[in-house]
C-alpha cells in the first residue's frame, strides 16, 4: 500500500506552486451556526429563483429530455448562446455565437486562459490586490506578475505605462465592483487603458461577473464594448483585443456552474480545444436549464430584485460602519457588487484581526491573499451580499468591537 510520503515525488512540477484558497480555507472556519460570516463572496440563498428553475427542469426534461441527459457540442448550447449575443447588443457589444463559449463557471475560463497562454515565467499584469481566484489559476502554469494599484476610480492608468514596459503576456481587469476592493474602472481610466494596450500589443482579459450589480450611478460601458468603438468593427463578429469573461452565478445561482467568454473566433477555437481536454462540455441539462429560465424575460426582472436586496444590504453595512468603527480605519463606498475593502492601521495584521474576530463569532478575509507580489497585511474585504440585515447588524458590531480592541494593543494607543 503506498503512503502519502511516497506519493509525493511524483506529483507534477507545476504542483508546488498549486496552493489552497485562502478563502475556501476560512470558509472552513466559519460553518460553525453561530458565527456571522462576510468572508465568501455568496449570494443570498434566498433569492435563488428554486421555483423558477424547478418548472423549468420539469419543461426541458418533458420536451428535450433525451438531449439534455446527453453529450453535447463543447462551444456550448447554441440557443443560450444566442441569447447571450443579444444581451449583449443591449450594452453596445455586437457578437455572434461563434465568439462565445459556455464554461463550467468563471474559474473553469480562468484556468483554460492560463492554458492556452501562459508558459512558465510569463508576466500578467494585474490590479493590486486583484481576484484571489485568477492567482490561483495561474501560479499552477508558473505566471508571474506585474502589478498596477488601484484607488476608488480603479487601476491607476496613468501608472500602467511603466508596468506595460516589462513585456506582459496579458492585462487581467474586473472593471466594475471590483473583487476584492469593490472600486469601478472609471469610464476615462477604460479608454485609456484600450489605448495603451493597443500601443503595446498586449490583449485584455475583463472579468466581468458583477456588471449587472450596481446600485446607484449611470453604467459605463464594458471594456470590450469600448474596444470594439475604438476599431470600429461593431456589429460584425467581434475580432479586437479583449477576451471578456462573465457568468450566471450572481444573477441565477452559483450551483449551476455556467459562465460564458466572448473571445475572437480563433481564441474560442483554442480554448475549445483546451476544454475538450478538460471536461469535454459544460453540462448540458445545465445549460438548457438556464436558457428555459432566462429566454422570456425573468432573468431581468430577476436582477431588478436582486439589486434592491444588495443595495439595501450595502447601505445598511456602511451606515453601521459610519457610526461603529474606531478611527485609523477606511474602507471603500462601492456603487455595486458584493464587497467592501477595509484597510486598517497599517501596524494592525489583518490575519491577527481574524483570529481574535472569530473568537467573537464574526468572519471575513484577511487581504494579503489577494495581493500577488506581496503586502496588504492590514486589509481586508467584507461581503455584504449573504447575511440578512440583523445578522449584518450584530456583525459589524462584533467587528466593530474586535478592532476596537486590536487598537488598544497598538504601543502608540
């Protein structure tokens, strides 16, 4: 009987740099039914549409149910994919279903991106701190990183020119609701951002699995909606410079795993190719599921609901932030999505800060993970989408009080 020991040499160089998910780590911790928890980046389990998907279970298994129980085409099914293409006309983004592929979830896209493109010791550059979920994506086919900070307006494009100069393979951008820090791409920040990586040669990946999650304020136009403007190629098959990522998981339910990339034909082709490899298609009962579900309308009006619930929960969060937490500490006001980003004195470590708020029966996510290169030990982000509103109540006052009391230890306190 072999042992774990001697498992170990024959793993894969690439597995060294494979490491855990902060998040799903501490996810771990927090199960306990008395601890509030603002660590995952979940939705609100009870506005899963369970009736709505329920009936249309029922009508695909009733009409289709030989095809969805069956193999299936790996660019995914083809009347949900049209229907991404026309969601996506409505926000200026003319595409046809052959620039479009149905993934098992964003972070199946992720990993089949890292695939396709990146060689070992290849540059990405990225927001700091960006998605942890990309990081971990990529460090298993040896990424290194080249990062551009952010503020309340997004990544700081009048610094992206430097970064730019070390040779990327290619910019990864969430433009909107950023996770972790909840910031928004400003719409000047876009345009210059598609200038200077047409300047450069270097493509544009944009995550963009928030976008329909605003709250307050006018929506600005994606990344890819304003590179295809800027060659003047809208409404024909989309050939430009940004591969663009988004996903049902915020605005259906993240259990169904579905999530779509638009891409020119021949990106598509290779990451076809990629997940032929991986998992042959994204589930096909899934999918048809889906396009039952969203083909009339619901999804829309699905997300006018979703949008009162969040924003109201976000107030709420903010409002008891105001008034509760100590001075030294900021955090981000975003127009939408489902974080907030704290950052603390800058002697407090926010791992420490964890330790002594679970303690207290409240959670969240220590944010060093999240910066690739390093730093980012006195941050932190906090979701406001999955507790209702007394739990946000009695958890911001548990934090609250935890970081009141890590103040006290401070010497110069």
């Amino acid at each position: 009987m072999y042992s774990d020991t001697l498992w170990d040499y024959r793993y894969a160089q690439r597995t060294h740099r494979m490491k855990s998910s902060a998040i799903r780590e501490l996810l771990k911790l927090t199960q306990q039914p008395d601890i509030i928890s603002f660590a995952g980046g979940l939705p609100a389990p009870e506005l899963f549409p369970v009736a709505e998907v329920e009936r249309a279970s029922q009508i695909v298994l009733e009409k289709h149910g030989a095809q969805a129980l069956q193999y299936s085409t790996t660019e995914g099914f083809l009347p949900l994919r049209e229907m991404i293409c026309r969601h996506t006309s409505r926000y200026g983004l003319y595409v046809t279903p052959e620039n479009v592929l149905i993934t098992s979830g964003s972070q199946q896209a992720l990993d089949l991106l890292g695939k396709i493109f990146i060689n070992p010791g290849d540059r990405i550059l990225v927001e700091n701190p960006t998605y942890l979920g990309a990081i971990q994506a990529w460090n298993a086919y040896g990424a290194e990183y080249v990062t551009v900070p952010c503020d309340e307006y997004g990544m700081k494009t009048d610094e992206l020119e430097a970064a730019l100069r070390a040779g990327p393979k290619f910019i990864y951008v969430l433009p909107n609701f950023q996770n972790p820090t909840g910031a928004t791409l400003a719409l000047e920040r876009r345009k210059q951002l598609i200038a200077l990586a047409d300047q450069y040669g270097v493509p544009i990946i944009e995550d963009d699995p928030y976008g329909q999650l605003r709250y307050e304020g006018e929506h600005i136009p994606s990344v890819v909606a304003l590179d295809s403007e800027y060659r003047g190629n809208n409404h024909a098959t989309y050939s430009g410079n940004v591969i663009y990522l988004s996903t049902f998981s915020k605005t259906l339910a993240p259990g169904l795993r579905l999530a779509w990339v638009v891409a020119p034909p021949g990106v598509i082709g290779k990451l076809v190719q990629a997940k032929q490899g991986a998992d042959l298609h994204t589930s096909t009962f899934n999918q048809m599921v889906a396009y039952e579900v969203g083909k009339g309308g619901f999804i829309d009006r699905h997300v006018r609901e979703i949008r009162k619930v969040y924003g109201a929960r976000r107030d709420l969060m903010l409002g008891l932030m105001d008034e509760l937490f100590p001075p030294g500490v900021r955090w981000t006001r975003p127009r939408g999505g489902l974080f907030l980003w704290v950052t603390l004195p800058e002697e407090l470590d926010a791992s420490e800060v964890f330790k002594v708020a679970v303690r207290r029966k409240v959670a969240f996510v220590p944010g060093a993970p999240f910066h690739p290169v390093g730093g980012g030990e006195n941050t932190m982000r906090i979701n406001f989408s999955n507790a209702r509103p007394e739990q946000i109540e009695q958890g911001v006052a548990r934090l609250a009080d935890t970081l009141k009391e890590m103040r006290l230890r401070l010497p110069r306190f």
